[in-house]
C-alpha cells in the first residue's frame, strides 16, 4: 500500500462505514482504510455506485458480477477479484465461473451470452474500446437496456480499478473470510 490505512477513523460516516463493512466482510476492506477514510464524500459515492449496481442494473446478479469481475482481471487488480469473490460468496452465487474465468472462451461453464458479456468486458474495461464485432455479438444477445447496463458495470468497475491499482491495494483475504462464514473450504 502506498498510504497507510487508518484504522480509527475520524467521524461518524466513517465510523458507521467500518462498522458495516466489519459485519458486511468480517473485517475492514483496504479501500475503506486507505481511501474512503481520507475522503468521506468519495466514500459517499462509492456507496451510490454500489447501490445502482445491485437495484439500478437490471442484469443477473451473476452475471453483474461476472462483468465486474472480468475488468477487475483485465486490470489486474487484485482488490476487487477478492471483493468480487467475496461477494459472489456471500450472495450464495458460486464460484465455479469466477474459478473458469482465465478460460471463459472455452470453458463449458459459460453460456453463449455470458461469452458475449465477457468479451464486450475484457476489451472495454482494458482500454474502453471494444471491436465492432465484439460489439455485434453483444446485440446478438442483449437488449439495448441490458447493453448500456453491461457498459454501466465496466465503468463502475474501472472507477473501483483506478483507485485500487494506483495506490497499492492488495487482495484483503475477503472471499476466505466470506468462506470460511458460509462454512467451505477456500
């Protein structure tokens, strides 16, 4: 980590945001400590993208986090394929297509429309460009709605990269911790 976490914060926003995330996750997620303590209003933010995310975005929740999950990977950002697992977990999604994802082009786990999602994904979360027959394989299989709904979640998802990945943070151990509450091995 570049900047250390704080682990009293100042105010009550944050505190509550500690205490939440502690029952939420088991522990303080990293983001919390390092950005979300030093800027309350961005943590106010983080909290409405996340709330768009699961009542705005009319996906499959798996599949919403398939999409998020992908970017996070094609970023390589270790952070949130944790939080992403984590929360795969605590959703009772699974985890077999987020272990299948370094094989989502031939992994039988994966339908035709979530390979469409994906590969729209990977591409746009990289560099925000995807090819025209990315893009057409995508029509093939969503609605417009859900379209501007899978672009919505590589966004929300970058936002998350580009503060996690700058500043150092790490996997926190969440998706075993998520585990080890839901009673499986991880």
């Amino acid at each position: 980590m570049r900047l250390a976490p704080i682990e009293k914060p100042k105010g009550l926003v944050n505190r509550v945001a500690y205490w939440m995330s502690r029952r939420e996750f088991g522990k303080v997620p990293s983001v919390l400590k390092v950005v979300y303590a030093r800027s309350p209003e961005l943590a106010r933010f983080g909290y409405q993208m996340r709330r768009f995310s699961e009542k705005g975005v009319k996906l499959d929740p798996s599949l919403r986090l398939l999409v998020q999950t992908a970017v996070a990977s094609a970023n390589g950002c270790g952070f949130c394929l944790d939080i992403g697992r984590a929360l795969a977990v605590e959703k009772d999604l699974g985890l077999e297509k987020f272990d299948a994802l370094p094989e989502w082009r031939t992994s039988p786990v994966f339908s035709e429309r979530e390979r469409a999602a994906l590969a729209y994904a990977m591409e746009a979360g990289s560099d925000c460009r995807v090819r025209d027959e990315t893009f057409e394989t995508l029509k093939k299989h969503f609605s417009e709605r859900e379209i501007i709904d899978v672009t919505a979640m590589v966004a929300v998802e970058r936002f998350y990269n580009g503060l996690a990945i700058p500043l150092g943070l790490e996997a926190d151990g969440l998706c075993a911790l998520q585990l080890g509450r839901a009673g499986v091995g991880g």
